[in-house]
C-alpha cells in the first residue's frame, strides 16, 4: 500500500503557504496522497488534517518546531515509520522580522540567531534526516525562500541573512545531488497574502503585529502554493516570483542603487530608514 502512495512532508502547513500546499495535493492525489503535516501549533496542524482527509488524503500531523535538531529528526522518523518513504520535502516553516538594525539592542540580538534557526537551520536538519529516504524514491526537495532572499531588503536584515543563506545552502546542495535522482527547488515568493509578516518579530524580538511592506499587489495564497508544487512537479532549479523579482536579480549585477531604491520604495513610509 505505500508503495503506491506519493509521501510529502510539508513543514510550517498548520496555515499560509504550507497548508494550502497540503490542500492542492490533497486535491490534486486524493487517496495516493500521503501529507505529513508539521508545525508547532498541533490545533491548527489537525484543522488542516481534516480539510486534507476530506479530500480523501492520508494525513499524518507531527507537532514540531523546527529550531530543535532533535524534533526535525523525529518528524522524518514518524513518517517513515507510518508511511514507509518520503517523497518530497517542503521546508515551507519560516518567520519574518521587520526592524532596522540600528533599532536593535545588544541585548536583543539573540533573536537573530533564533530566527536563523527557524529559517535556515530548520531546512538543514529535516533536509539532512530525510536525504537518505529521498535518494531512495528519486524524490523532491523544495525550499521555500523569498525574494528577500535575492535582494537585501531594508528592514529585513535578521530574514534577509537567513534567506540569503538557505538560498546558498540549496544550490550548493543541488549540484551535490544532480547524479542521485533528487530534484531542489527553491521558490523565491515575493509579498503574499499570509499571517507571517504581521507574525514577525520587532526590535526587542517581540511579535510585530503588522506588516511594514506594500502590499496592494500582494499575491494570493494560493497562487503561490500552485506555482511553488508546479515547480516542484515540474523539477525546476528555481520559482522566482513576480515580474519585479525577477527582474531584480538581474538589475542588481548592473544597476545595484537602482535596485536598493526599489527596495526602498517596497516599505510603508513609517518604517523606512530616516
């Protein structure tokens, strides 16, 4: 039976991106698809369990937070346990952060550190656990970065390095993996219509409660969600999003102030450098 079943893990899936990634493959596999589903919040996670299952998935929720090695470790064990493979990786958990570095005390910088756990080191460990398995099945690791990840974003400092880092993280490791049948891909999303950006931290490390971005062209949720499993099915190396984005990282090499003007303009006025 589980041979037959196409296993993905999608972490950060109790809401946003990750959990409308585990409503389109429910929707798109029906009983073939096997989604495990993890994050911290195991109310949330079981909300979407029971969307998935209704669209007649397998769904196993594995509470886990992904700043401790230990519990990465222990959300590929459960799966393989239940399912007996892993078939695709969606390292989707991620935390915002909005603050001038010039904002930031010393004695708040720790958690700077704590969201490049979340962000990046996240991605390494559940990345690593399941390599093994994911040679095995020729299947798919994606890594859900920003474009924010391609371009400095002011403001953003703390997220940026974190998106930075797990963008060189991947493509390194995709070259590594071109003989062994494991595709990469990463998703540069740009501004989207979820709750991470207003669930960011602030200066003192404390949630934001708002976003400092523009987002009148904000994209939908689900958009998002179809280009990056898209991308995925389709192996791609990279899914940069919106015009701007894709645009940008190319300008920079040649016009880098216009490319931080851009990156300027991008921040609602109350929360630009003065």
């Amino acid at each position: 039976m589980a041979d037959s079943l196409n296993t993905t893990i999608i972490t950060g899936a109790s809401d946003g991106i990750g959990a409308e990634m585990a409503r389109q493959l429910a929707r798109q596999h029906g009983a073939k698809a096997a989604l495990v589903l993890a994050a911290r919040n195991a109310e949330l996670l079981n909300t979407v369990a029971l969307q998935c299952t209704a669209l007649g998935a397998q769904v196993l929720v594995v509470p886990t937070d992904v700043s401790v090695e230990a519990q990465c470790r222990h959300l590929v064990e459960q799966t393989v346990e239940r399912f007996g493979r892993v078939d695709a990786l969606v390292n989707n958990a991620g935390i915002s952060a909005q603050a001038l570095f010039s904002d930031v005390k010393a004695e708040d910088l720790g958690w700077y550190e704590q969201l490049m756990r979340i962000n990046l080191w996240g991605s390494v460990w559940c990345t690593h656990a399941a390599l093994p398995h994911l040679k095995a099945s020729q299947g798919h690791i994606v890594a859900v970065s920003s474009l924010a990840g391609l371009v400095g974003v002011p403001g953003r400092t703390a997220y940026s390095a974190s998106k930075f880092a797990m963008a060189g993280f991947f493509e390194a490791l995709r070259t590594e993996l071109r003989g062994a049948g494991v595709s990469v891909t990463t998703a540069y999303p740009g501004v989207v219509l979820t709750n991470i950006r207003s669930r960011g931290l602030n200066a003192t490390g404390q949630a934001a409660g708002s976003s400092g971005l523009k987002e009148d062209d904000a994209m939908t949720v689900e958009e998002c969600a179809r280009l990056i499993l898209d991308g995925m099915a389709s192996r791609q190396r990279e899914v940069v999003m919106t015009t701007k984005g894709k645009l940008g990282r190319f300008v920079k090499l040649l016009l880098p102030g216009l490319v931080e003007k851009m990156a300027l303009a991008a921040l609602k006025d109350h929360v630009k450098p003065q």
